[in-house]
C-alpha cells in the first residue's frame, strides 16, 4: 500500500477493459466471424445428422420387413445382411458426427482464444500508448476482479477514466455497417 506522501506525485489513469474489449469494433468483426464458423459446423452437422436418420429409417424397414412372416428364409437373410449393413453404416456415422463436433468445437475455442488475445494485445499496445502521452504513471483495469470476486479498484474518480477516449482512439479506423 502507498503512504500519501509516495503517491502524492504519481498519476493514475482508469480503464475498464471489458467495456473497452466489448465496443472494440475488432472484437465485434471477431464475434461475427466466429458466429460464422459456428454456424457453417452447425450446419455440416445437421446434414450428417440428416443423413443418420434417414439411415435409422432403413433400418426401422428392414427390421419390419425381417420380421413379416410372408417373406422365404432366403429373402429374410438377404434382409438381415442389408440390415446389419446399415446399422455398421450408422455406428460410423455416430462416430464421424461425434469426432466432428468435438473437433470443431475445438477448432471455434482456439479461434476464440487467439483471437482474444490478439485484441487484448492490440487494447493493451494503445493504453501503453495513450498513458505515455497522458503521463500515466500507473493505469488499472476497473473491471479487474481478485480472486475472491472482489473488484481490484474500489473507488476512482471519474476524471481519471478515459475508456471512452481509449474506445475512439481504437474505433477511429472501423468501417461503418
């Protein structure tokens, strides 16, 4: 902790990184490419799911089919091998759709991560920028919570926060929608 008399000459500046991260025009371009990705797997997967009940219907028939009296023993067996066929066909399908989904489910959080923390590092470049100019001695992230849930900063004059400069300085190159 500071004793007045050491913090006296120093001068403190405020962000909150999290409402900084969220109107980051980057962040946003970011969340509409990952909502892409997701959705682009959501459908691959609808497909292959599409494709996996219509061969659980093949099966339903042949497994009705096999069990009709009227039907020779020969065309029984005929049935049951194209049965057993299409329940080997479903069980690789379950198994492709499963290693797929888990795949691409992993793919979308690396992508999330790195992503994340490229902007960070992008936000972080200009407030070390932003503080030289301004003379910062020490800047804290408002947002920032301790391990015990307890926010890091518990009291700060508004003066000393420049979020919004902070957000046009890094929103100053966006395209318009």
């Amino acid at each position: 902790m500071m004793s007045g008399a050491g913090a006296q000459g120093m001068k403190i500046g405020i962000v909150d990184m999290n409402r900084v991260f969220a109107e980051y025009y980057k962040t946003k371009d970011a969340d509409k490419v990952v909502n892409e990705q997701k959705e682009a797997a959501k459908k691959e997967l609808e497909t292959i799911n599409n494709d996996y009940k219509k061969l659980l219907d093949g099966y339903q028939k042949l497994a009705t089919e096999i069990k009709d009296p009227a039907i020779g023993e020969e065309l029984r067996k005929k049935k049951q091998k194209e049965a057993q066929e299409v329940a080997s066909k479903a069980r690789a399908l379950e198994r492709e759709k499963k290693e797929l989904s888990d795949r691409r489910q992993r793919m979308l959080l690396t992508e999330v991560d790195r992503k994340r923390k490229s902007l960070i590092e992008e936000i972080q470049d200009v407030v070390g920028d932003m503080a030289k100019k301004k003379n910062y001695d020490i800047v804290f992230d408002k947002s920032g919570l301790g391990t015990r849930g307890i926010p890091f900063l518990l009291h700060s004059k508004d003066a000393v926060d420049f979020s919004e400069e902070l957000i046009g300085v890094l929103n100053k190159n966006a395209t318009s929608p």
